[in-house]
C-alpha cells in the first residue's frame, strides 16, 4: 500500500526499540496500519497515501517506549524514531 524508500532508524530507536518489533511495525505501515493514532489522524494518513503526503505512525514497543515511523511525502525515505529525536 505504501512505498517505504529508503529505511533509517535514529541512534535512539536502535537503542530502545528491539529490531524485530521495528520490522513488525514497518510492516504495518507500509500496509497502512498506522498504530496508535487517533481516529482524525489514521484519516489523515489514508489521505496523504493516495495524495502524496508524508505519512506518520505511532506504536508503542514490548517495553512500552512510544516511537514513530515517519514516511516522506516523495515516498524517498521512512525513519523509525522515538518522539523526542523529532
């Protein structure tokens, strides 16, 4: 459903969020589960799939850390990271 491009995790996504679970939840949004985000927003980003806008998702990993996956507008690049490296 959505291209990735190119994957890039921030230094504190590979130190918090276990790299299987990144996987899984790459996974579930490139099929356009988009996680834990509200009602408003998961419109938002099946909007921006067929419209060419960047797309987020949130999810939270086992250990209960928020991180999210930000796909780019030109469908270029995704980046797995937690909040606080926004």
């Amino acid at each position: 459903m959505l291209e990735l491009g190119k994957v890039f995790f921030t230094p504190g996504a590979l130190l918090t969020i276990p790299l299987g679970f990144s996987y899984s939840a790459l996974q579930r949004h490139a099929s356009g589960d988009w996680g834990d985000v509200s009602k408003d927003d998961w419109k938002e980003n099946d909007f921006a799939v067929k419209n060419g806008e960047r797309v987020i998702s949130s999810y939270h990993a086992p250990n209960g850390k928020k991180f999210w996956i930000i796909t780019e507008w030109d469908r270029s690049y995704t980046t797995v990271l937690l909040p606080e490296e926004y």
